[in-house]
C-alpha cells in the first residue's frame, strides 16, 4: 500500500480517530523536546550535531525494535522533508500502513503544519515515548 501523504486537519483528525495509530516523530531530540504531539514517539531520522545535522544509524533498528510491520504509522517532522525521507525508509524495510503529515510541526510544503493547523501540543512525554527510552 503506497504511503498516504496527509495535510495537517487530515492528520489531526487521523490522530483523534485512530487510536492505535503510532505518530512518530522523526525530529531531533531538542526540536522534540521543544514541543510535540502529547501521544507522539520521537526516532530522530537526524540528530543534531555540532557542525549541523547528522543521520541516526540506528533509525530503521530502532523502528524495527518496537513496532511491527503492520503497525499504522504516521510520520512527521518539521516541515515535511524528514517525514518523507523517513515513511519512504520505512515502506522499504516493508511497512505497510504508513501515512506522512507532510506540513511538519512548523508548516511546509504548502501546509500550515501542525501547531498552526490548532494541534494538540506540549512538552510533556509520555514514558516511553522519548528517544532515550527507545534507543537500542
């Protein structure tokens, strides 16, 4: 099944609607830390570091480590880049529910993005759901 590229108001609805969908948030630890979807994961597919942003090696391990191939999963990031990049990794290691917010947390691709779009946010994390927690 191709991934579903979702505006943000699709997205926010999806996330109301679904409540075993996975919202996996694909940025750095300090952009998460700096804001997020109250129920959402954070894999970073980047993380910064001192000379800019870095892959994690580890990104693909650490998807495969929790959720299951036919989890439904919906990926975001800042702006929608990572997003894609990170949904297309996914569907080639053969995950098959995948959807892609492709405004971001911040907006782009022209969409708004989540916090302008009135998503739910705050800095809170659920245990568990922070990168420290799901590291390999």
């Amino acid at each position: 099944m191709p991934i579903q590229r979702l505006s943000t108001p699709d997205a926010i609805a999806k996330v109301a609607a679904e409540p075993d969908l996975v919202h996996l948030d694909v940025r750095s630890v300090p952009e998460f830390e700096a804001g997020h979807a109250p129920n959402a994961y954070n894999i970073p597919l980047m993380h910064m570091g001192p000379a800019g942003m870095v892959p994690n090696p580890e990104f693909a391990a650490e998807v495969q480590a929790h959720f299951g191939k036919d989890t439904p999963i919906m990926v975001s990031c800042k702006a929608g880049g990572r997003s894609a990049r990170a949904a297309a990794v996914l569907e080639g290691l053969g995950y098959t529910r995948l959807s892609d917010q492709v405004g971001g947390w911040s907006g782009g691709n022209g969409d708004g993005g989540w916090v302008a779009g009135g998503g739910p946010a705050g800095t809170a994390t659920l245990p568990g759901h922070d990168h420290a927690s799901l590291k390999r």
